[in-house]
C-alpha cells in the first residue's frame, strides 16, 4: 500500500470512528497538510508565501487558507488526474465565467462522509424513508455534487418508492402530489429534498392548485443552496413559515444542509424554528471565522469570514477561505456558527485579495 492509499484508510477510519479527540483530528491534519504540501505544487507556492513550512505548521489552525476562487483559478489536486475520477464544478451561478472544479480521485471518502452525518442529522434514527427529490439526477447532472449527495440519499437511506419529482421535462406536480397524499394516507413519513429554489416553484405551484398537506408525524424537508437567481427570493422567515404551513411538517424538521463544491463534507441545523439556525458539522471538519486579508481568527464575539478545515479534502486542500460570514453560536466554535450571508464590502475585497494572492503565488 502506497503512502496515498494508507492515508485514504486511515481517514476513511477516522471518519467510520464515534468522535475524536483535539489530538487525533490535529495530527491527521498535519499528516494531511505534509501530503497536499509534498503533491500539490500550487498550494505548497502559496504556503511558501505565506511563510507555513512542514517545520512551523504545529496545528490545523496554522494550515494556510486556500481561497475558494482558486479551485476555478488552477487545478488543486495531490494525486494525478485518472480517467475513474470524478469532477464536481460549482454551478456558476455567482456572476463568473469561470467554474470551480473539484477532484475526486475515487468517491468512497466522499460517500462515507456524505452517509455517516447525513444518518445522525437528517435521517435521525430512520433507516429509509420514502423520498422526493427535487433536483436534476447524476445522468443530467454528472458535474454536480449536490446531484451525487442526493442520488447516495435516495439509494442508501429511501425506499424503493422514492423517485425523483424534477425531471427535464420539467417539475412532475402531479405525481408528487400523489405521493404525498399517499403518505397521507398510509401515515408514513415522507422526506422531501432538494434545491432551495425547487422548493418555491413547489410552493408556488401548490398555491396556483389550492393545494396543500399534512404529511405524517416524522416528515421531513431538508433545503440546500440557497435562490442562485433560480426563483423568486423570499426571506428565510417567509421560506420556512410557508415550507411548514404547506406540508404539514413542523419547523423543527425543515433542515437546511450548508455544502459546497469544494468541500467533501456537510454542515447541518436542527431545524428553522428559531433564525438564523445554528449549524455544526461532525468530528472531521472544524471552522474558524478570520479576518480575510490576514488570515487571522477574530476576536471572540466578532463576525468573520468562514474557514473550514475538511479532513475529508484529502486530494484538494483541507483548509478552504469561504466568502460566508459567521458568528459563533455561543463563546466558540465547539457550539456551532451563525451563517449571516454572503461578504461584502471590505470583507469581500479581502477575499478577492486573497485571491489574488494565491494565484500570484501559484504562478511565480
């Protein structure tokens, strides 16, 4: 076993584990960091420039901060492209021609990490529910993370019975409004998932129909993504009163899951009863909000930018500078963030700046 394939068995160990110890996540880190630094030669330029070496890179939090424009600036990758891998690109919804591209040498890490918080935060004891999903399948989609995360929730956690209600030819109403007075009927559970902005052209037909239900005890939404300019926007107040008072399903179990392209992990809340939802992630990833030019953490209750440093980026690079802004939930990370939208203003100039710096770097 190569020294990629033995670091690949130990994290997918690490994340099949309970839980971890400071210790434990801090040393696969670094053990992370000297693979990515070694394998992957723009991110060891930019590591140069920001003066982190394997000799005084002592934690995870000292793991320089990649920006995430830089996945559509370069290839970030630590293994060499094969023809299995796959290839998530972001949806270039943001304004920019250019789209972010992320390498999956192989999926199991992915998959794993994908199933195992995906069980404990919105399957929450169920073992298969029946599912609807609304978001375009892997065929039409192969590009498209949140395409895989939903074909592996419908496969490992739905019934036979679940199916997709958004085809090409457009959003199926009538049969899922037959499903749904099924589980009405049968009075079992119904989970329906997807993209934000499908759940408003959802919302918005049910009120053209008149229509609207009171999906049994233990139906759940899960909303991801936010609008992306794909529907009309409605306040997250307005999104998730109208999510619960249409479906009958209470706020508590409207989640949202925060991910992105350029992550191999997710975050989760406990539902929208109570906005903005606290939203944590499991024991392989940890967050810090920092001051985007400097990279450094602000001062406690201070709103920053986001970082997140995912173990399961093995190939890309672990530690990611977002554009989100946060705020912690309680005195520090260990209890959740706050997400507060997207940077702007200086904020998101430093981000632009770091950027810019990465890409110098890369190509000195």
């Amino acid at each position: 076993m190569d020294k990629a394939a033995a670091l690949v068995a130990d994290l997918l160990g690490f994340i099949a584990q309970d839980d971890c110890t400071d210790d434990q996540f801090n040393e696969l880190a670094l053990r992370l960091f000297a693979h990515q630094y070694e394998n992957n030669a723009p991110f060891r330029s930019f590591c140069q420039r920001r003066g982190a070496s394997l000799r005084n890179v002592k934690s995870w939090r000292d793991i320089p901060a990649v920006p995430i424009d830089a996945f559509k600036a370069m290839e970030l990758r630590s293994e060499p492209a094969s023809p299995s891998e796959r290839i998530f690109m972001t949806s270039g919804t943001t304004g920019r021609a250019a789209r972010g591209r992320h390498f999956h040498p192989a999926l199991d890490v992915y998959d794993l990490s994908m199933k195992r918080y995906f069980a404990l935060r919105f399957m929450q004891g169920a073992e298969r529910m029946d599912m609807g999903i609304l978001f375009p399948d892997e065929q039409a989609m192969p590009n498209s993370s949140l395409a895989h995360y939903l074909a592996l929730a419908r496969s490992e956690f739905g019934t036979p019975e679940s199916r997709y209600y958004l085809t090409p030819e457009g959003l199926d109403m009538p049969g899922l409004c037959a499903a749904l007075e099924a589980s009405e009927r049968s009075g079992q559970p119904f989970a329906l998932l997807g993209a934000s902005f499908s759940l408003v052209h959802v919302m918005d037909a049910l009120r053209e129909l008149g229509r609207s239900f009171r999906l049994p005890v233990g139906s759940r939404i899960l909303d991801t993504g936010g609008y992306k300019g794909q529907s009309r926007e409605l306040p997250l107040e307005q999104f998730y009163a109208d999510l619960s008072a249409l479906f009958g399903v209470p706020r508590t179990l409207c989640i949202n899951m925060y991910g992105m392209t350029e992550l191999s992990t997710q975050f989760y809340d406990s539902g929208n009863e109570t906005l903005p939802s606290v939203k944590s992630g499991p024991h392989w990833i940890r967050s810090r909000l920092v001051e985007p030019i400097t990279g450094r953490d602000v001062p406690a209750g201070e709103r920053g930018i986001l970082v997140h440093c995912d173990l399961a980026n093995y190939n890309a690079v672990t530690t990611i500078l977002t554009e989100d802004v946060g705020l912690w939930a309680g005195a520090d990370e260990s209890s959740g963030f706050l997400l507060l939208g997207r940077a702007e203003g200086a904020a998101a100039k430093g981000c632009s700046l770091a950027v810019d710096e990465f890409v110098k770097a890369a190509s000195a």
